[in-house]
C-alpha cells in the first residue's frame, strides 16, 4: 500500500471512530437524562447492552469523562422523628444486616418530608430489605400515626405476610405508637429499632430518601401538594421499583429481581 493510499485508510478509520464515538455519546446521554442522571457508567453501560446496543465499558467510562457526564451527588435527607424518653423502645433486632434470603423476612420504614409552594408533604414507605422494593408508602399533609399505619397497611395487603416479619425503623414516636404497636401484633409481625440517634441502623430507608432527593427533589420546586404527590407515585411505582436498577441486586431492578427468584 502507498503512503497515499495508507494515509487515506487512516483517515476513514479515525473518521468512522469518531462518528460512532458521537453516536454512542448520543446514546449515553439519552440514558443519564431518561435515569434522572443517576447512573455511572457500570450502569448507564449495562443499559446500553441491555437494548441491544454493541460497546465496550471502557469507551462508555471515557466518553462520559471527556464531555463532563456526571452523576448526581446524593444529599442526605434530615430526620423527622425524634425518640422520647418515655417511649416504648424495641431491642435492634436487625443490628445493620441488611440482607436477607428471602423476601418478607424483614421490613424496614421511615418518614421524611418534602417542601412545596402549599407547605410541607410527608412521605412514610416500608422496603423489603430483600429486594429493596418500596412495597408500601403514604402521602399526608400531617406527619401523623395515620400517616405511617397507611403505609404499613399498603405494605401488608400488597405482600399478604407470614408471621414473624422483623419491622424496623428508627425510634421515632409514630412507630412507638400504641395503635402502631397493636397493628404490628395483630399481623404478628416482630418489632425491632434502631439505636438512638444512629441513622446508621436504618441505612436502606435513608439511602432510599437520598436517592428520591438526588433524583427527583433536588433543584425542583414543586408548586403544591398535589404535584408533588403525582410525581413521587411516579417514582416510586414507574421508576424505582420497576426501572431503575441497583448495584446490590446485581443490576436489576427490585420488580426484576424479585420475578428471578421466585
């Protein structure tokens, strides 16, 4: 082969590179933004294959490093609840072993709130440690005990629960509640708390309320109640739950991890 003709060869490969290289940049950028920019490029790689999309992890990792793709910085959510000294105080029967063989074995709650234009929205949802499903949640105008046994009560008609489920949260009042205490016996369910103070003990349910914040609340101003409601139910039931998948769950979703065990 001539110079000439070498030269040209070359030029052709560097320029299909580079005009495959925009179109997987397309591509990456499509999923961040359809992800709510919560995927890094292990994920964003993974659903790339998954829709039957040929490229290489490295080349995904590189291309979003040059053109400045990053992922959100979660932010903790703030506690709601605190405990008091007169309290009914459950032993931590969990002690931070957040894993589990099978699903219903432990279930674990917590409460934060959510600021709009009308005044504050508390959110309360129960996780299936085993799949990390959101399987029960409530929405109210009012951080109450009908607030938390509303989502207690999703939780149990949804999973339909065998005796002996572990039910954790941290020790906030609601949960120390006599109605909440008497529901949790009347489903023969075991209650267990964290620590005081520790949002360690509770660490699915705050990574959870990070993870909304990062990915919904952040940067968004909702102007009432009632849009903030429809847009965490979209979350919650479309994107969490059944699309959005997770690194502990071997990169599938709560939905899907849960069908391939069962």
């Amino acid at each position: 082969m001539s110079s000439s003709g070498y030269y040209g060869w070359l030029n052709r490969k560097t320029s299909d590179r580079s005009q495959k290289n925009e179109q997987l940049l397309i591509e990456i950028r499509r999923v961040h933004y359809e992800f709510r920019q919560a995927y890094g490029a292990i994920k964003i790689w993974r659903e790339l294959k998954s829709q039957g999309l040929d490229c290489g992890k490295n080349r995904v990792a590189r291309l979003r490093k040059v053109n400045g793709i990053e992922t959100k910085r979660r932010r903790r959510f703030k506690l709601t609840t605190k405990s008091k000294r007169t309290q009914r105080i459950a032993p931590n029967i969990v002690d931070r072993c957040f894993k589990t063989a099978e699903p219903n074995r432990v279930w674990c709650g917590d409460v934060t709130y959510i600021a709009t234009r009308t005044g504050w929205l508390y959110l309360a949802i129960m996780i299936d440690l085993f799949s990390r499903k959101v399987i029960g949640w409530s929405m109210s105008e009012e951080n109450n005990k009908q607030l938390v046994l509303n989502a207690l009560d999703m939780a149990i008609a949804a999973r339909k629960p065998p005796a002996g489920v572990v039910h954790h949260t941290d020790r906030g009042s609601l949960y120390a509640s006599d109605e909440y205490v008497a529901k949790l016996g009347l489903n023969r369910m075991i209650q267990s708390m964290s620590r005081k103070g520790d949002c360690w003990d509770n660490a699915v349910a705050e990574s959870f309320f990070g993870t909304l914040r990062n990915e919904l609340i952040l940067g968004k101003p909702f102007g009432s109640r009632e849009e903030a409601r429809g847009e965490v139910f979209s979350y919650i039931e479309i994107f969490y739950n059944r699309k959005r998948m997770h690194r502990t769950l071997g990169y599938k979703t709560p939905a899907m991890f849960e069908q391939s065990v069962t």
